[in-house]
C-alpha cells in the first residue's frame, strides 16, 4: 500500500516524487525478480539456472552493446530548449532498429563458437532468442524519451509490467508441470515484444512518423552519442562480461550460481537506479556548476542509505541464499557478500558518473570506463580459472574500486572539487528534511 500511495503522490512531489516513485517500482521489481529467481533456481537447479541465463543473455547483451550511444544522445537533446523532439524520436527509432539488426548479426557468429560446450538444443534457442535484440534496442530508445519528457508514470509501467508477466507466465509453468531451460527461457524474453510495440505506438502518435530534418537529427545524436558510447559500451560490458566469461570458461552449474549471487546482491541497485534515472534529465538543464552541485549532493545522500543497506545485506546474507533458493546454493554464499560490495561501489559511481553526462562532457568517463573494462577482463581471465566463480566476483570488485578511484581524481583536479564535497554534512541531512517537508505542505495545498 505504501508504494500505491508513493506512485500517486508523484505529481505533486516534482522532482523527489518521480525518485520516489521510481524507487517504489524498483523494490516492487525487486520482489518480482527474487520470486521469479526462486522459482527457476528450485525448480532447475544451478545447472538448470546456468543454462537458462546462457540462452537469455544474448540479445539485451549484444542489443546493448551497439547502440552507439543514441539512447543517452536522446535524452540530453530532449531536455534542451528550440530542439525537435519528434524528429529526434523517430530518427533514433529508425537507427536502433538498423543497429538491432546488426546485433542478430553478430550474434548469430559468436553465440555457437562461444557456447560451444553447451548441448546443441541450448545453442540453438540461444541463436533464435536474438530475434529480441531490436525490441531491447528499441526498448532503450523508448525509456530514454519517456525520461527526457519525464512521463515516469509510464517509464516504471514498461520496467515492471515485463517482469510481473514473467511471473505469471513462470507460475502457469510450474502449475503444468513445464518448468524447463527452453520455457521459461521464453517466459523472461515474449514479455517484451508487446510491451515495446505499445510505447512506440503510443509515442509515434505524439510526434507522426514523418518528420522533417531526420538527417539533422541523426548527426545530433550521433555527434553526442559517439562521445558517450564508450560509457554504454564500458557499461554494458562490465554487467555482462563476467557472467559471458563464466559462460566460455565454466560449467553451466557455476554460472547459475553466479548469477544467482550477482540478481540478489542488485537489491543495492533500486536506490541509485532510482535517482540517476531522474538525475541526468534534470541536470542536463542546468548550468555545469549547478549540475556538478546537484550530482555531489545525491551523491553524498545516496551514499549513506547504500552503507546502511550494504551493512544488514552482508549480515543476513547467509541465511537470505539459503531461505530463498535451498541448500544448493549454498557455495554462492561467499560470491554475494563479495559482490554486495561491488554493487556499492559501482552504483556510486554510476551516480557521479551522471554529472560528466549532464555538462556534455560524456568522454571524461568513457575513457575511465573503458581502462577499467580492460582491466577486468584481464583479471577476469586471470581469476576465474584459479579461482571459479569468486574469481569473477573479485575481479569484479576490484576495477569497480580504480573506477571510483579514476572519477574521484577527475572531479578534484579537472573540476577543482574540493574533499568537503565529498563528505557528507549537516546540511545534506537539513536539505532532505526540508524537500520532504515542502513537499508535503505542497501536497496538501493541492488536495
């Protein structure tokens, strides 16, 4: 009931509403993916789980790593004043499905040499499941215009509406008596194809299919987008590369442990995702040192609710693996408490992160990131044979640590930074109290 009243009062909250609504979804999703994640990992078991996470990782991986980075070029023009946001639109919906079409492409040449230990049905579904790739590309596409036109409402619909399908669907599998790799492989991927074909209906009827200066638009995107795709690229790569070496080096029981350790340890995500979800657009419209000033005071408060969660999650954890998947996942244990520290840090970067993408300035990161994706993969290759899937887990954590490390050195001599604006302060607790209080007196005035 309280993420009902949450997502009602989002209007009259502004800018905190739509975190707090985005936040309220992502715990709702966060239920739904443990209860789907219970479901798969008893009833298939790790090795079960491991091949299932093999045959769906491939389009959102490929789709993902390909989007030239129009999606964030997309919401940082939106948000600028004079500019056409329905040629934009209808120019980066013509470009992410061209490149979707690339990503079938790849994929169908990397998937059988790579999975190559797997069964030959498990390489198969892998190969025909990249028909997803242009609907996750256009998912990108589409979540990335609802944030520029701040439509929250329908941004957290289009996120948990997938996964609570998913659920349904795994639930009438186990009630059939058909929980199997291949099925409910295609209960995590269908949901998304009516999903993504409605939100483009919806936002081609706003803007009208034709649109003039497609070709200016497209050097816009492009132009932006090139700048911050080694950021989308460093991103996605540092999600999946992991779990895609697992998949090469390991068996499939290993991966399906891991990636039951990497789901549960992204409960730390639903804050920061929340809060960078709002921050870019709002800050993309703000002067380089009110962005700067926005981006270190989410920063600075998002990071003690992270410590105070990370600390209780690192307690429990034990006892929350064993509860929620059985006793055959019990080696996973050590892998989430290490990763649990990973997301922490990741996350926080990831926040400050957006403040170089709001001022136009998306190389200062894209650099970083990419320094650090070759070194994991570096380690990831050194590690993951000597020591599993913990391996993977600290290769993980410790390029997350120099990232940090590289954002941290950017921001004070680049930026002149001072260390005070990386402390938190009375005043960061006076400053929230205060939001809260006026929007709530607001809230009020407008019932």
């Amino acid at each position: 009931m309280a993420i009902v009243n949450l997502i009602k009062q989002r209007r009259s909250l502004g800018s905190l509403g739509n975190v707090l609504q985005i936040f309220a979804s992502n715990v709702f999703i966060l239920g739904l993916n443990v209860i789907t994640g219970i479901i798969i990992a008893r009833y298939l078991g790790p090795e079960g789980r491991g091949e299932q996470a093999a045959m769906i990782m491939w389009p959102t991986f490929l789709a993902y790593s390909l989007t030239l980075g129009i999606p964030a070029s997309l919401v940082y023009y939106m948000k600028k004043k004079d500019e056409n946001q329905g040629s934009l639109y209808i120019t980066s919906l013509y470009m992410s499905l061209i490149l979707g079409c690339v990503a079938i492409a790849v994929g169908f040449v990397i998937i059988p040499f790579w999975m190559r230990e797997y069964s030959k049905g498990v390489i198969e579904f892998a190969t025909w499941a990249l028909i997803m790739a242009p609907i996750a590309m256009l998912g990108t596409i589409n979540v990335a215009a609802l944030q520029s036109r701040e439509e929250y409402h329908r941004y957290n619909f289009i996120r948990y509406f997938p996964v609570f399908s998913t659920l349904v669907l795994l639930l009438g599998l186990v009630v059939t008596d058909h929980v199997t790799p291949f099925y409910t492989s295609v209960a995590y991927l269908f949901p998304a194809i009516p999903v993504a074909i409605w939100v483009t209906i919806k936002m081609i009827s706003n803007y009208k299919i034709k649109q003039k200066n497609k070709i200016e638009s497209g050097k816009k995107l492009l132009s932006y987008g090139i700048r911050s795709y080694g950021t989308d690229v460093a991103g996605t790569f540092s999600g999946y590369i992991d779990q895609i070496l697992v998949v090469g080096l390991l068996s499939p029981s290993s991966l399906g442990l891991y990636v039951v350790s990497l789901n549960l340890s992204k409960m730390l995500n639903t804050i920061q995702y929340a809060i960078s979800s709002v921050l870019f657009p709002k800050a993309s419209g703000l002067t380089q040192v009110d962005a700067i000033n926005l981006t270190f005071r989410v920063f600075r408060i998002s990071i003690v609710i992270t410590m105070i969660l990370g600390i209780g999650i690192f307690i429990v954890a034990p006892y929350l693996l064993i509860l929620l998947y059985g006793e055959t996942f019990v080696e996973a244990i050590a892998v989430f408490r290490i990763l649990i520290f990973q997301t922490a840090i990741y996350s926080t970067s990831w926040i400050l992160s957006q403040g170089f993408m709001s001022i136009g300035k998306p190389g200062s990161v894209t650099i970083l990131r990419i320094i650090s994706l070759g070194l994991n993969v570096i380690l990831l290759n050194i590690f993951i044979p000597l020591l599993g899937i913990e391996g993977a887990a600290i290769s993980l954590l410790i390029t997350s640590m120099i990232e940090i490390i590289g954002i941290f050195l950017i921001y004070t001599i680049r930026y002149k930074v001072k260390l005070g604006n990386w402390i938190v302060s009375k005043k960061d607790i006076l400053w929230v109290t205060q939001r809260i209080r006026n929007q709530k007196n607001h809230s009020r005035e407008s019932m």
